[in-house]
C-alpha cells in the first residue's frame, strides 16, 4: 500500500477550504494534511521540500489550493504512483486549466526518498531570479540522470472560482512570463468574457502586463492590496464574496462544473499539454522551457 502525505500550499485562495475538504474526503486516516501559508512561490516550495524530508509516507503530493480535486482524483493518483519506476523522483498528474483553457501539468507528487537530493538542488536554484522556482528545481534534477514522470490523468481543475484578484495576478505573470502565448489567449479570454467576468480581468491583466513591463517575483508583493481593487473597479466590479464551502462542495462533486468546461472546449485555442503534432520529448521540453525561463 503507497502511503501518501499532502501539503495544501495556499494565499488565502477562494477555493483554499474547498480544496482541503475535497482532499480530506479522499485522503486514508494514517495519511498527514498540512497547510502552508507563504505569500511567495520560493518560501512556498523551500516549506513543500522541508515537510516532506520529514514525512513517514513514501510520497508527498503538493496541490495548491486553486486546485479542485476531482471526484476519486486521488485515487488516480496513488494509481499512477503505483505506475513509475523506482527511479522517479517527482510525478505530475495532469488538471485542467482555466487561464490556457486545456490539460496541463499542474500537480506535483515527490518521492520523500530523493528529497533531501532535491533539497540539496534547490539550495542552488533559490539563488537565481526564477518566478517559477519548482519547476527549475525539477528541471535541474532531472538533468541529474533521475526521472521526473508527466501524466496526463486530470485529478483536479485549476484557477476554476478565484478572486478576481488573484486571477489578475496570474493573469499578469503569465502574459510577462509567455509572451508568446499571449495572442492566442487573448482570443480565448475574449470570446468568454461575455459570460464570465473571470475573463474579463484577465484581458485587463494582459493588457496591461504588456504596456507596464513589470519584473515580477511570483509573490503577493508584486501588487498592492488597494492597486489591485483600483483595477477592478475600472471594470466596473467588486471582488467576489467568500465561497460557502459546503453547499459548493455537494454541487461539485455533482457535476455542476460541466457545463463550463463544455463551453471551454468549444473555445480552445490551444491543444492539451500545448502538444501540436508532436513527440512527448518534445512537450516535455517545451514544459521545461516554460516553467525555467528568467528574466
């Protein structure tokens, strides 16, 4: 039996007491959950590393807490632990995105075995300017002969329900972070907008991310309580209210969600994994590019 510890890493999401009640349903009694409250990506991690070289269980699974865990979602996980070699050291089940309106990699599942190796890399990494620290990390191990895994089982969806302020920042880091991208998302966020104002200020975002050229951290730094209520107001919004974690969690585990994510599917610009024709070698290095890029 592959025993299995949790680390919910959270910023005050919306969906933060969601995730937490939609993992304790599936999680065994013997099986640890803990919460992390780091308001940057780097503390985040270094916390993520430092839990699991103390942990008993044989794995350490990393879900933040923009993340709704599907239905038997961790079942699929422990099912794909049970897949991989003795010689993976990190395994990424798949969620399905919001922002990119697709699959992607978005959980991280460590071996506690190999972290005190990885800890050891990240020692060097946190050094360099990186707004995606976690990746690097996992980049740069893997380049040490040890195996990371990418599954694309969807265990959970992603950036689903958030504040308006936190989709902003995101919003923001992703248009800085993958200019390239950024065409084609706008024409996603743009056919959706009239239905859902989530899209609505990440367009803004956008915008504005390209015209201001910010050097962001992947912090709660980066912006300004007030600033970022200034934004919304120019749109004519208010921040949502808080979710009652409850009566959400009975729709969602009913399938309320689906007729959303039908209409994303209908608007895609992008393929799953970003994959366009191409080999798994090659998606995996376009994922690497990605989440190791610096300014």
């Amino acid at each position: 039996m592959i025993s299995l510890d949790f680390v919910i890493r959270s910023i005050g999401e919306r969906t933060e007491e969601v995730c937490i009640e939609l993992v304790n349903r599936e999680r065994q009694p013997h099986e640890e959950l803990s919460i992390l409250r780091e308001q940057t990506h780097t503390l985040a991690v270094q916390e993520t590393i430092r839990r699991g070289l103390t942990s008993k269980a044989d794995w350490l699974a990393a879900i933040d807490a923009d993340m709704l865990i599907v239905q038997g979602g961790v079942s699929l996980i422990r099912d794909e632990l049970r897949s991989v070699s003795e010689d993976v050291f990190v395994v990424h089940p798949a969620v399905f995105d919001k922002q990119y309106g697709m699959r992607r990699w978005g959980v991280t599942v460590y071996r506690t075995s190999m972290l005190d190796q990885v800890w050891t890399v990240f020692q060097d990494v946190k050094c360099q300017r990186r707004t995606k620290i976690e990746g690097a990390v996992i980049a740069e191990f893997e380049n040490e002969q040890k195996r990371a895994h990418f599954s694309r089982t969807v265990v959970a969806y992603h950036d689903f329900f958030q504040f308006y302020r936190d989709l902003y920042r995101k919003a923001y880091l992703n248009a800085t972070r993958n200019p390239g991208m950024n065409r084609l998302v706008s024409q996603h966020w743009t056919r959706l907008c009239p239905k859902n104002a989530d899209y609505l200020v990440m367009l803004k975002a956008m915008e504005n991310a390209v015209v201001e050229r910010r050097q962001l951290t992947n912090s709660m730094r980066d912006f300004e309580p007030g600033e970022l209520g200034e934004k919304l107001a120019e749109l004519g919004l208010k921040e949502k209210s808080a979710l009652n974690c409850p009566d959400f969690v009975k729709q969602f585990l009913n399938g309320f969600m689906e007729v959303e994510i039908k209409e994303i599917e209908r608007n895609r610009v992008f393929n799953d994994f970003f994959e366009h024709d191409s080999s798994l070698k090659k998606m995996r290095s376009v994922f690497r590019r990605t989440i190791s890029r610096s300014f």
